[in-house]
C-alpha cells in the first residue's frame, strides 16, 4: 500500500498542500492502512473504490479538510433550477402571444340586427364587415376574444413578475463559490 501512499502524496504536492500537512495526512493514510491490513480488512474495504484512484482520492481528503479549495462546478454551489428557467419562458411566451392576439383583434364577430328585431352574431372571418343587407343593420363589430385576452395577458405579467421575484430571491440566497 506505500504506492497508494505516495501517489496521494504526488497529488497533494500538485494541488499545493504545505508539505508538514502533506506528510501528515501520508502518516495517517499509511496508520490507517497499516491497522486495516493488521485486523485483516482490505484496502478496498477500508477506502471502498477510492483505492483505485489515488488522485480522486487525496484530493477529495484535501479538500474535506479545507487545505484546497472546492474545485469550481461542486461543492455546494446551485445551479439555476430547471423549472425556474421553464416557468419563466413559458410566462415569456405566453405574454408575447396575448400582445400579439390584443394588437391584431382577431376573431371579430359583429352583431346584426334584422327586422324582426332578432339579434344575432354574425362572425366575420379574416375581419370582414357584414354590410348592412336588406333587412339588416350591423350595430356592433369586435373582437370576441378580446376579454379573454386581457385576461391572460394580465396572468402572463402576474407570472412574469412572479418569475423575475423568484430569480432576485434565487440569487441572494445563492452560496459564495470558492475562488481556485
């Protein structure tokens, strides 16, 4: 086991851990083992699959023993949640096509009045006007979709402010990395 030992011990000269420190955790690697193998427990029982990387190994003892720094990308470090960017986007999208639906009016639908004082819808396809016939006079042209559309245009900036709410309060809770 003095491989594993001086293996470990190259990888913490690379990462620049002191060498009395280095010397150190080798003298407890080199105790541990030695016990192990003196009670009959094996290295791979001792260390479990780190005994086939040293390296892995040494640093991730470093590091737990706040010689090294955490490397970037582990640790305790958060990235964005995945339902955070979804829910934004959606809110996104959704407040584009309730602007673009309210700009464009469509569909519209008018409102006709026979003789027979019977009113009725009348849809007007691609924004048509029904001329006023024999018999009929048009009182009121619209979009049908309009309330329906303010509606989900005002829940779209609710979500969206919602969203822009929970990212501020994402990155104030968010831990400081380590600098290597």
């Amino acid at each position: 086991m003095s491989d594993f030992v001086e293996q470990c011990r190259r990888e913490w000269k690379r990462l620049g851990v002191p060498d009395p420190l280095a010397e150190e955790m080798a003298a407890d690697l080199a105790s541990d083992l030695g016990e192990a193998e003196a009670e009959g427990i094996s290295a791979e029982e001792l260390l479990g699959s780190s005994v086939f990387d040293p390296r892995t190994f040494a640093a991730s003892w470093a590091t737990e023993r706040g010689i090294v720094p955490v490397p970037p990308g582990r640790g305790n470090t958060r990235r964005r949640p995945r339902f955070l960017v979804a829910f934004t986007v959606l809110a996104t999208i959704t407040v584009i096509i309730a602007a673009l639906l309210l700009a464009t009016g469509q569909p519209k639908v008018s409102l006709a009045a026979s003789r027979s004082a019977q009113p009725h819808l009348s849809p007007t396809p691609g924004g048509i006007v029904v001329p006023p016939g024999p018999g009929r006079h048009v009182l009121h042209t619209a979009s049908a979709s309009a309330p329906v559309e303010w509606i989900l245009l005002f829940l779209a900036v609710v979500a969206l402010g919602f969203a822009a709410w929970l990212w501020t309060s994402w990155s104030r809770t968010r831990p400081a990395t380590a600098t290597a």
